[in-house]
C-alpha cells in the first residue's frame, strides 16, 4: 500500500460532469487540509472547468479541450494544428512529473490521461468500483468499503484508502466580484426582497434528457407554490434551455419570474447561493446547491439517491418505487419513474421545508 508523506505535486482527474467534478470537492478539501505544502492540479474538460477556476485550494487547472478537438480533428485545415496541440498536451502531463496521480473518475477515458502522465504512483478504484478495466491503468487501486454509497463518500473513502485523513467539509465555490455584482442588480430589480427566493430548475442537459420532469408539472408546481406562498420563485436556465422556461411562464396561472441569463457556471452558483430553497432533478445545478447547504427539493426518476442524491440534511427527495427504478439506461421510451412523480408529491417537498 502507497504511505503517502509529503508530495510535492498532485494531480486530480475529474473530467466531467459539473456534479460529478462537485462531487469531488470535499475530496478536495482534505487533500488541502493535508498537504497544505503541496502543489494541487487538476484535470478537467472545458465544458466543466469554469467551476474550478480561481478555487483557493487549485494551485492550477489543466483543462482538457475534448469538444474542440472532437469538432477540428476532421477539418482539413485544422488537423495539423489539432494534433499540435493534443501533443503539446501529452507532453505537458508528462513534463510536470507529479509524485501522485488520483483517478476520481474511474473509466476507459479518465484511465488513459492517468496514465499519459507517466506517474509512478497513479490511484484508482479497484475492480469491480471502476468501468472500463479503469483499474488496468492504475497502480494503487482502493475498494470502498461498499458499492452502494454516495460519490461524495466514495471519492472520501478513495483517499481513505491510502491513509489520507478524510472528513466532510463543506467546500468552496468561489466566484468573482463581477458575478456578485451581477446576480446582484439582477435580484435588486426583480424581486421582493421581503419574500423567500425560490430557485426552480427545470432542464435536464441534452444528455440527461431522461431524468427531465414533464415542462407542464414545473408549471402547475410554480403555480402551487405561488398560491400558497409570498415567495420569488425564480426559472432558472442555461444555454439552448430558454424555450422551456418561456413555456412554463406561458402556461401558469401566477407570475414566475425567469432568470437573468447565466454567462458562465460561476453566475448560476451566485444564483443559487442567494436561494432559500432549490428544486431540480439530478442536474449539475441540484448538486452546486446541495454542497451550498441550500435545502433543496430533489425529483429523482432513473438515478439512485443513495448514490447521486443531495448530499446534505436540508434535502428531500421525491421519486417512486418502481420495479425498474433506479436503472442505468440512458433512454427510455417510457419514463414512467418521472412522469408518475405529480406536482402535489413535490409541494408536499416543498411544504416540508419550508417549515409546513
């Protein structure tokens, strides 16, 4: 087994998604707490990057341009210079020669940049807590001490395994004066400031298209809400997801108000750090406020809350026992285990925290 003493250059991988890479945060954090000496870098692909820039516990993020390369590799005139830049970036993990390389994300992708860095000591989950024969590219290979717990938990009990001091502490999730002043007028111009603030997202990523509610139950949720509450309750969006809240605004009864246009991950977290309550399916955004401590309001339908739920004591999760619920298909045809949860399950959430 690795001891782990006093490394002077770490390195995280954790390319994606935004929850996942919020997952690992608290990891984070005791990595810091430990090695307050050492360098900590973490890999990272663009679309997730955002949420770590400027975090005090990253001495430097290594971003991962997957969507660019993948959109110029076949572009005639933009291949030589696309694999300069993916040998520059193989040159520059090997160049860095870091003491310790930690796989938080465990498959085929994350396995391979592992092992690109051309470190002794690479870390991993063992087999059978990986995809991908992930565990064939690392050397040191933790087994939690169960298959059914939660990624903030896991990710805790990988450093755990090798010796490393590990509690929850709620991490950092730093954003700049500009985002503050921003979210600020925002909030400023629209609101009631005498009102709770209720964040509701309604859109699932393109890719997480199957954990999305029905657009006509957010709408008759706002409108419970509204009817029972003086409250804010704010649509919030993200890019190409505008047309689904208009909708929503369009077939309630009350008045919801959408949110001002997010320009970048940090703006949405300062959003969500103004919230009194938040309600979301499993989305990047429903984790960034769970980790916040925000109570948050969790629609589950394919998911296992065990494992991907709100990770904090302020939360309820709404889902229904279903034979073929929790799952791990990435479509469906029927998805009975989201559109069988009702606008009265979530209100009843809803009443729970806020003190009904």
């Amino acid at each position: 087994m690795l001891m782990i003493k006093k490394p002077k250059k770490i390195l995280i991988v954790r390319l994606s998604a935004i929850g996942d890479v919020v997952h690992v945060l608290p990891a984070l954090r005791s990595l810091r707490s430990n090695f307050p000496d050492s360098k900590i870098t973490w890999l990272v692909e663009d679309k997730a990057s955002d949420i770590l820039t400027g975090h005090p516990d990253i001495d430097e993020v290594i971003t991962f341009p997957r969507r660019k390369w993948q959109r110029n590799i076949l572009k005639i005139n933009k291949i030589t210079n696309t694999v300069f830049e993916i040998f520059s970036f193989y040159k520059k993990l090997r160049k860095d020669c870091y003491d310790i390389v930690i796989d938080f994300q465990g498959n085929l992708k994350s396995g391979v940049m592992t092992i690109m860095t051309g470190s002794e000591n690479r870390i991993g989950f063992g087999k059978g807590y990986c995809k991908e024969f992930n565990y064939l590219f690392t050397k040191y290979r933790i087994r939690p001490p169960r298959k059914r717990m939660h990624k903030i938990d896991k990710n805790l009990a990988l450093l755990g395994g090798l010796g490393i001091e590990t509690n929850f502490h709620r991490p950092e999730l730093p954003v700049s004066k500009a985002d503050e002043k921003y979210i600020s007028k925002f909030l400023r111009t629209n609101i009631n400031d005498s009102f709770p603030i209720i964040v509701v997202q309604p859109c699932a990523s393109r890719f997480g298209s199957y954990k999305q509610w029905p657009v006509s139950n957010y709408a008759l949720l706002a409108d419970k809400i509204l009817e029972s509450y003086e409250a804010n309750v704010i649509l919030s969006w993200g890019p190409g997801e505008i047309d689904v809240v208009n909708e929503i605004v369009m077939n309630m009864k009350h008045k919801a108000l959408v949110a001002c246009e997010t320009k970048s991950i940090k703006q949405l977290i300062e959003l969500i750090r103004r919230a009194d309550l938040f309600i979301g399916g499993d989305t990047g955004p429903l984790h960034i406020a769970s980790i916040l401590g925000i109570p948050t309001v969790g629609i589950y339908g394919p998911k296992d809350p065990v494992i991907y739920g709100p990770y904090n004591g302020k939360a309820v999760v709404v889902r229904k026992e279903l034979w073929c619920s929790p799952c791990k298909k990435r479509t469906c045809s029927d998805p009975e285990c989201m559109t069988s949860i009702l606008p009265e399950d979530v209100f009843h959430a809803v009443n729970k925290l806020m003190g009904r």
